[in-house]
C-alpha cells in the first residue's frame, strides 16, 4: 500500500464522521453570516449585501414590524433545518454516528 491508497482506505473512513460534522457547523455558520454584514457594509451600497437574516434583522429594528420579521425567521430555521437533513441524508453519517433506527433494514 502507498500513502495515497492509506489515506482513501484508512485514514479518510475514519475522520468522515467528523468531517462531515465540521462541514454541517461551518454551513450553518455560513448561512447566519449577519455579523460580517453588519460590521462591515450594513446592507450597502443600496440592498446588495443582504442576507436573510439581515434582512430579518431589518424588518424587526428598522421596519418594526416584529410579525413579519418572526415569519421570516420562521422560514430561515426550516431552510437551514432543511439542509442539515439533506446534507445528513446524502452523506448517510447516521451509521457512522450512530443514528440510525434499531431493527431497521439496513
């Protein structure tokens, strides 16, 4: 065995699980990237940096309107709830995290 061929078959399994996770955390911390809108353009020039939840933070303390802004961050979970089962589902961690139902076909 080379080294490239220890690392797919030896190496590579064995982090997966983490790998996978690691990615799951780094997406969602992505998807909630107000602060970095915030700090550094506020929404500008004009509405070309905004994301949802910047926009939902602008419905809310800008617009006041809390109905809509509470709707919207209704939406953004099920997005984001959404792409972790996805993301879950693709990489079937379940049996490598243990997850997946007792007495199921597998």
């Amino acid at each position: 065995m080379n080294r490239l061929q220890t690392f797919r078959y030896i190496t590579l399994p064995s982090i997966r699980s983490i790998m996978i996770i690691a990615f799951l955390l780094n997406s969602i911390g992505i998807l909630q990237g107000f602060t970095l809108v915030y700090v550094l353009t506020n929404g500008g020039p004009g509405f070309s940096t905004y994301i949802l939840s910047f926009y939902i933070y602008k419905v809310a303390f800008t617009y006041f309107n809390m109905h809509y802004a509470s709707v919207l961050s209704l939406l953004f979970i099920f997005i984001v709830a959404v792409f972790v089962y996805a993301m879950l589902k693709l990489t079937s961690v379940e049996k490598y995290l243990g997850l997946s139902r007792a007495g199921g076909n597998e």
